[in-house]
C-alpha cells in the first residue's frame, strides 16, 4: 500500500512553466510601470499641498494672535515629519520651509526630497498668506 502511494502520479506544473508564467507577469509589469509614474507623482504631491494647506491655517491664526507672520515654522506649531531621506523611519516626502514673512504676508515651499520619476527634477510646490496654492516646478 506504502508503494502505491510512492508511485502513484501527481497532476503538477513544472519548474518550466511557473518560471514562464513569472517572466511573463515581470515583462507586464514593466511596459505599465512608465504609465504608472505620473499618477506615483500626483498621489505624493498631495502630501505638499496638505501640509502647505496646515501651515497656511497655523500662519493665519498666529496672524490672527502677533498681527504678523512668522519666518519660523516651530513657533506656529509646524512640526516636520522624518524625511525619507533621514532614516528608515522617515515618512515625509517633502521639506516644508518658510521663504518670506512679513507684516504683509509669508510664503511657505515644500520641496520634494525624493525624485519621483528619476528625471533629475525634484517637485516644488508654494503657497502664500492668500491660500494661493501653486506648483513651481513640475516633477
């Protein structure tokens, strides 16, 4: 009975035919993978226009407070996530960072630490006191 079972013929797929099945899913992926990158782009610049959108917010509220704008992201309230590029637990995809202040008004940038689709160009995105929200360079 022991024999039997030894001998006895399974229904399998070879080695051959799971390595051309997986060559196959690799060559799809690839020719998607360009058509995918743009949109890999527009979802992480959201991550700009939130956190410009926050610091617009803590701005006109310390405005509200000083009657001025501050140059200093910690003395709104602003508190910079870990950057991809400083370690393993990094989770920011952008540095946020105040370029102008005044009585009048501020400009905030955040500029994309990360090149998302490995053209050289980094992603630039900029908003004012008025809530103008505006990419300066397009990644």
């Amino acid at each position: 009975m022991k024999n039997s079972l030894l001998t006895k013929k399974v229904k399998a797929y070879t080695l051959t035919e799971i390595l051309v099945v997986l060559v196959i899913i690799g060559i799809l992926v690839l020719l998607a993978l360009p058509n995918l990158l743009p949109l890999i782009t527009k979802a992480k610049s959201t991550e700009a226009k939130m956190q410009l959108q926050h610091v617009q917010t803590l701005q006109k509220n310390y405005f509200y407070e000083k009657s001025k704008y501050s140059a200093d992201l910690t003395e709104i309230g602003f508190i910079q996530e870990k950057l991809t590029t400083e370690g393993n637990d990094g989770k920011a995809n952008y540095r946020i960072e105040i370029v102008q202040s005044d009585n009048q008004g501020f400009l905030a940038r955040a500029t994309a630490v990360v090149d998302f689709d490995g053209d050289g160009t980094f992603n630039v995105w900029e908003i004012d006191q008025e809530q103008n929200l505006k990419e300066v360079t397009v990644d």
